[in-house]
C-alpha cells in the first residue's frame, strides 16, 4: 500500500528528529556491536559513556527472544541507539530520511532511572533490576515497529497520535496507554507480551487500531 504525502511527511519528520539525536550525540559513540538473535540481526551503537549500554543490549536480546517466542514475525535487522544523554528519546519506528525502510531503535539516559519515565507497563513488569525495566521497555518499543508494519499508513495518521479515547487507557492499566493511541497500542501490546489480558474493549480498539497479532492466538479477541 502507496502511503499518503501527510502519513509520508510525519515519518520523515521522526526520522529526523532521530537523526538529530544521534549527530548530536555527546562525544559520540565508542563501540559498535552486532548480534544475531531470534533471526533478527541488530546493529548496536553504543554511546560514549553510557555504562547501561549493555544492561540496553542485552535487555534488547532478550525482548527480541520474548516477542519472537510468541511467533511475531520483526524486521530482518534492526539498528539500536543507546545514549547516556538524559534528552535522548526512548524511540521506534521503521523509517529512515528519504522513506527507506530501517527499523531503528534509541534508548536514551533515563532507563537507568524508571522513575523519571511514565508509569506503564514496564513499571508494573520491570520491578527488580534495571535490566528487567529496560527489556520490557524494549518489549513496548518492539510493539512500535510491528505496530508499523501491520499498517504504516495508520501508525503514521494524524488519528494515532490523537488522545486514546474514553477509559481505553484506564482499562489497559497503564497512564502511559493514556497518552495517545499509538502508545496504546504498544503498552498493550507490551501487556500481551507479558500474559496479561485485556477486557473485550480494550481488544477490539487494539485490532481496530492495529495492533500486532498472532491469527487465532497472540492479540485476537477474547
């Protein structure tokens, strides 16, 4: 499907802003790792200084292997950021400047202090050790990419990034679902990942928005 000028114009824009973080950089990055988990190769640059860099990789591992356990098919290679820089986005999509298709993932300074990010998902199933917050970070951030994928021209729609409507957010168990329908979509998809479930509200706006699914299993309607 041939996306429309304004869902075109609105990934553009994202893929700048990331780009802009990552030239801005604070000295830059000092390593750059490459694994291959679950099928999915992910390219690594880790920021200069950041000491969560691999708490942030293997926290990324282990929520590919989550997500790819559940037969949810991710990109072939995804691209992952992490910074130390507090003003770093935790950020996902698939689109890189010019609409080239490139999964990329950022990871900003503020995993190493959950409680300076929204009360969400990953604050209900990352108690513990910062590793455990930051892969169910990762496993919301996951839910942006196949989000994408399952209907681009919607993620990039005026419509997702409107308010979530009614309870939905309430409903989902997570201020953050609150925020906006895109980020409902991945605080559910992330409360999926980790067995929750939902009512039959909150499963029917997750497919009528697009959420990932599994036919017949992962995300269907109760």
């Amino acid at each position: 499907m041939v996306m429309s000028t304004a869902a075109l114009r609105m990934a553009e824009q994202s893929a700048m802003h990331l780009e802009r973080a990552i030239h801005s950089q604070k000295a830059g990055f000092d390593r750059n790792v490459v694994y291959s988990q679950s099928g999915v190769t992910i390219n690594f640059r880790a920021g200069f200084g950041d000491t969560f860099s691999e708490d942030k990789i293997a926290a990324m591992r282990s929520a590919i292997a989550k997500v790819d356990g559940l037969g949810l098919r991710l990109p072939n290679t995804i691209k992952v950021y992490t910074s130390s820089d507090q003003g770093f986005v935790n950020v996902s999509f698939q689109r890189a400047r010019g609409g080239h298709r490139e999964a990329s993932i950022g990871l900003g300074g503020k995993l190493a202090q959950p409680s300076s990010l929204p009360v969400g998902k990953a604050t209900l199933h990352g108690t513990g050790p910062v590793r455990r917050y930051i892969t169910a970070v990762c496993v919301h951030e996951l839910g942006h990419i196949l989000h994408e994928l399952a209907s681009e021209e919607f993620f990039w729609s005026t419509a997702a990034n409107a308010v979530t409507p009614g309870s939905l957010g309430t409903q989902a168990g997570s201020m953050y679902a609150a925020a906006n329908i895109r980020e409902f979509v991945a605080e559910v998809f992330a409360g999926l990942v980790y067995g929750e479930s939902f009512s039959r509200e909150v499963m029917e706006a997750y497919r009528n928005y697009h959420g990932p699914v599994v036919p017949g299993g992962f995300g269907t309607t109760p």
